[in-house]
C-alpha cells in the first residue's frame, strides 16, 4: 500500500499540524476562571457606580463616602 503517494499524501501531514496548533491555542489561551484576574470593586467604586444611576442622593453620597474614607 501506498499511503503517501498521490494527491492526497501530504493532507495527512497538513491535518495534523492544524490539530496541534488547535491544540495549543486550547490550553494557551486564558480562560475567564471566576475569582481569578478579576478585579475587585472596592466599596467606593460601587457607591460612585449607585450614585451615577440615581439610586442614592448626592447628601448620601457624601455621607457614605466619609463613613468609607475613615
């Protein structure tokens, strides 16, 4: 038998490079894991984020931002 000969000899070879680079970008790439490179929000950054949607006043605002900055 002649497996490499011919037209379709060199597929072979070309399928499995394709395979191996997948392969590589596969465990390469980094995943969003929950808990890990995230940032945190500090309590400051989710008060400026409530007080930008209106949910508390600027008095609260204020209030609140003392209470945090002690």
């Amino acid at each position: 038998m002649h497996w490499f000969e011919g037209h379709y000899g060199g597929m072979h070879i070309i399928w499995w490079v394709i395979w191996v680079i997948f392969m590589i970008w596969i465990f390469a790439t980094p995943w969003d894991i929950p808990g890990q490179r995230t940032k945190k929000e500090t309590p400051l950054d989710l008060l400026k984020k409530r007080y930008a949607k209106g949910e508390i006043s600027k008095e609260e605002y204020e209030d609140i931002k003392k209470t945090l900055q002690k």
